[in-house]
C-alpha cells in the first residue's frame, strides 16, 4: 500500500507541475527551452551532489571552475524545480539545475 500511496503522489505531483507550466504558457505566451545536459558529477558523503563538468549536446566536455552557489529554486524561464547550481565556466556564470536527477540548463 505504501509502494502505491508513493506511485500516486509522485503522478499528481507531475500533473499538477504540467498544468501549472502550461498555464504560466498560454498566460505569457513565451517559449523557454530546456538544455538537456549530461553532468560529471561527485558525491560526498552525506549524498550531496558535487558537478565537475557538464557534456554539451554535441559531445564537448566544459569543466566546473568552480561552483558559486547551491540552492533549491525554481527556473523562471524553463520550468521546474529543484536544486539550481551557480557554476562559473571558462569565466562565465552558468546556472544549472537538477530536477530530479533530470540536469538542464535555460536557453
């Protein structure tokens, strides 16, 4: 029963979080686009998540220089929730999130 009672609130959680980005869609009509992205990462011991490099979408590999700040956010132009990594790349202040194990960035 515990197995289910998870299975259905994991499902609402994701339909409501679809209607709601769909709303704030056809309220403001923008487009935003997520980058899908494959993240390098560690893990320390208390299970927090460390990102070393991220692979662009055509195979380039860009090393972390280092991270700036972790927090749970929501991105405004993409979508979603979940913990957003300030990162700074080759000089440049990138913002990461992982929604769930689902790493992107905003176009």
């Amino acid at each position: 029963m515990q197995d289910f009672s998870f299975c259905l609130l994991f499902f609402l959680k994701k339909v409501c979080y679809n209607i709601t980005e769909q709303m704030f869609y056809k309220k403001y009509g923008e487009v935003a686009m997520k980058i899908n992205l494959e993240v390098i990462a560690a893990f320390d011991l208390d299970g927090n998540i460390h990102p070393k490099a991220i692979v662009w979408e055509d195979g380039r590999v860009f090393d972390i220089d280092r991270v700036l700040d972790v927090r749970r956010a929501a991105s405004l132009k993409a979508g979603g929730l979940g913990m957003r990594y300030i990162c700074q790349i080759r000089g440049k202040e990138v913002k990461l999130f992982n929604d769930e194990g689902h790493w992107f960035m905003e176009k």
